[in-house]
C-alpha cells in the first residue's frame, strides 16, 4: 500500500510538472527532459509512469473530463432547477480553471492539439452536448429564452476557452480575477433576457 501511494503521489508530481511546461512552453516545445527535471526525476523514472509526451497530454485532457463530469454531478441534482444547474457548471468550471493549472493545461491541449486526446475524452465535445441539453431543458422548464441551444452552448463555450488567455492575468478592473461572477452574471443575464441591471463597475 505505501508503495502504490508513493507511485500515486509521484505520477501527480509528474501530471502536474507537465501542465506547468506544456502552459509555459507549448505541447511542441516540452520534452520529457523538461517534465523530469522540474521534479528531480531522471527521464527513466519518468518513463515508469508516461512512456511518451503524448500519453502525458492524454492523462491531462482525460482528467479534464472527469473534472467535468464531476462537476456536472455535483450540480445537476435531482429537483435542480435546469437554469441553475447551467450557470453552476459553467461558472464552477470556470472557477476551476482559473486556479487549476492542470485543467487550463489540459483544455489549452484539447482546443490546440485535439488528437492528443483518447477516443473517450473528447471533453469539448462533452461539454458542448451536455450545455446544448441543459439549455434545452432550461428552456422547457424555466422559461429559459428561445435561443438556439446549440448556439448557447458554443457562446458559452468561447468564453471559457477565453479564460485560457485571461486566468493568469492581474485584474484591473477592480471585479476580482478575469472571468470572475461579474462577467458570468452579465452574460448570463443578457441571455435570460431579464431587464436587471448589469453589474456596475466601481
């Protein structure tokens, strides 16, 4: 048992090691080399737990859909209201990327690089289905506008991946981080069509 922590704690070392290079240097620039030396491993230890680069990428973009599938449990609830089940999984992973280097890692991966991924983790896929059947069921069953929830599904989809180029950039309009509740409650107001003031900035 202490054997298999010590070989679970080291490949989170390793998961996390190449979300840091592949964020700072691209998936083309960074070698096993690179991941190796920022924890003190030798690229034979590293081999024991990745034997490529690209099964690396492969770990990190699978662990994004987990994060997404989790996520999407935690909030769609029996008797959840769909509307906001919509904005908690979108403004939760949101949130999560903001402050998990992994998953900006992972989904930078995903949207640049979408044949690293394994058949099963298609995550942007997922997620655009899973957004498309929750604007759906909003719209069935909160009054949620007729827009077409494909569509929704997409925008939504856009401001996250515009999150990638953001999260780690200081705020200056005095809102909290970049992506933070002001803008999810703008947007998310402007589809609802609701007549409540925008969030003002001070």
């Amino acid at each position: 048992m202490a054997k298999q922590e010590r070989a679970r704690r080291t490949r989170e070392k390793v998961l996390t090691a190449a979300a840091e290079a592949f964020a700072a240097q691209g998936y083309d620039s960074t070698t096993l080399n690179t991941v190796a030396e920022r924890i003190g491993m030798t690229k034979g230890a590293l081999y024991a737990h990745f034997p490529s680069k690209r099964s690396l990428a492969g770990a990190l973009i699978e662990e994004s859909r987990h994060a997404w599938t989790n996520l999407r449990a935690v909030h769609d609830t029996p008797g959840a209201a769909p509307a906001d089940v919509l904005e908690g999984v979108v403004v939760g992973f949101a949130d999560r990327l903001r402050s998990d280097v992994r998953l900006r890692a992972a989904l930078r991966l995903a949207v640049h690089h979408p044949d690293l991924a394994p058949a099963r983790s298609d995550v942007l896929t997922e997620m655009h289905g899973a957004l498309t059947n929750l604007v759906r069921r909003a719209q069935r069953d909160n009054g949620f506008p007729d827009h077409c929830p494909p569509l929704v599904a997409e925008l939504l989809l856009i401001v996250i991946r515009g999150l990638l180029t953001t999260a780690e950039r200081p705020d200056h309009t005095g809102t909290g981080a970049p992506g933070g509740e002001p803008l999810w409650r703008l947007l998310f107001t402007a589809l609802s069509g609701s007549t409540a003031p925008s969030p003002a900035l001070p």
